[in-house]
C-alpha cells in the first residue's frame, strides 16, 4: 500500500467523528484546480503502512476514524486489505474517490468495510473532460459507481467542488437530474493552492453557491454550500 501523508487529526474529513487522515499517491484525473499536485504526480516521500498502523495502536480510543483519501484510493490494489487491517482494530473507515474504478469499489462495498464514502462528481457529464483535465473522463463509470452508492445501505455524500470558468449555472441543473433521490450533496468552494496543476483560478461567491444549491434542492435530500 504506497501512502504519503498522515493527517493526525481531522475534525473535518469525517463527518461527526474525530479522525485521521491517510494519503494516497497518484491519480488517474488531472482536474487543473486540484491543490495536490504533489500527491497526484506522486512527488511526496512514502511512509510505511506499518508506521500508519503503529500510530493507530496508539489512538484506540480517541480517534474514532480514518478517512482514505488522494490522490484517488482505489488505484491501489492493496487497498482492500489495508482497509482490513484498520476495521481490526476497531476504527471506522471513509473512503473519498472519484468513482472511476466501480469494480473496486463494489468490492469495497460488498465486503462490508466502508462506513462513510464521499464521491466527488467534477461536473455536469458533458463538461466532465474539462472538470477532470483528461480526454476520456470515464463518465460511464462514474456514473455507474453513482448508481453503486445509491443502491448501497453505506452512508455516503456526493460533492463537487466549484471553480469559475468550468463551472456554469447549468452544470448544477444536469448535475442534479443525474443524482436525483441521492440524501446528501456538497457544493464546496473552490480555495487557491501554491500546489496546483493548473493555474490560479476564482472562487465563485458565497451567494452564487446558495444559487447553484438551489437548483438542485428539488431533485436531493439534503444540499450544503461547504467551505464558505
């Protein structure tokens, strides 16, 4: 399992528990406003999955959780067993992906390991390319892990995080038909980074979030504007 980073404690990740954070390196997307370029090109120095066990020994009873996160997770193999090997001691696991690998995914889902997934959807199917920064942005299995979350009994949210010029008023109307009847989505702001694929890029304003939230409050349960 190649990580490459430890948060050691988050009282964000994980919605309501105190946890950590694991990085995984590498990614399949290149969304030019991400802010972990280091991680998606796999610069970062590794540290050994022992050493991450080892620390979680000593957190039985404080932390409640670990969040995995990238990068994008499921491009390790070894991810499944990893995520074992944390259930065995007894913490919860959240899992962030960009639902390119659905395979992996149900795996993960089937084997009762996850208790928490947060999938982020880049952008209205037709604009996915330019939200994702590569040609084939792999819609159909970004779609098809949307449908795995919503016919899973694992709490789960969708997200997506909102840069000015890739983003539009009717992303958030197709976005909101394409998730329709899923409990939780997240419209998060966009926050500048000295560690970007792409260049600098705006934030939209708080009053324009609330406005793309709205279009999608009819078609999902619960819409948050995060990050603001």
């Amino acid at each position: 399992m190649k990580i490459s980073g430890l948060q050691k404690l988050t009282l964000l990740d994980y919605p309501g528990k105190v946890a950590c954070t694991v990085f995984t390196p590498g990614c399949n997307f290149r969304c030019p406003f991400c802010h972990n370029a280091s991680l998606v090109f796999d610069r970062v120095e590794q540290i050994s999955e022992a050493e991450v066990l080892s620390f979680l020994d000593k957190r039985k009873g404080i932390l409640d959780g670990v969040c995995i996160t990238g990068g994008e997770p499921t491009l390790q193999k070894d991810l499944g067993d990893f995520i074992r090997k944390i259930k065995e001691k007894g913490f919860l696991v959240k899992l962030d992906t960009n639902g390119t690998f659905p395979d992996r995914l149900q795996a993960l889902l089937d084997g009762g390991v996850l208790d928490y997934v947060a999938m982020d959807i880049k952008g209205a199917k037709e604009t996915y390319p330019a939200a994702a920064g590569v040609e084939n942005a792999l819609v159909e299995k970004v779609a098809r892990s949307v449908r795995l979350l919503e016919s899973s009994s694992v709490p789960h949210e969708f997200r997506t995080t909102t840069v000015k010029g890739i983003h539009t008023a009717n992303d958030f109307k197709n976005i909101a038909q394409w998730i329709a009847g899923a409990k939780d989505y997240y419209i998060q702001q966009y926050n500048a980074s000295d560690d970007l694929i792409g260049e600098a890029f705006e934030s939209f304003s708080k009053e324009e979030l609330e406005a793309f939230a709205d279009l999608v409050r009819p078609y999902v349960g619960q819409v948050t504007v995060r990050g603001v």
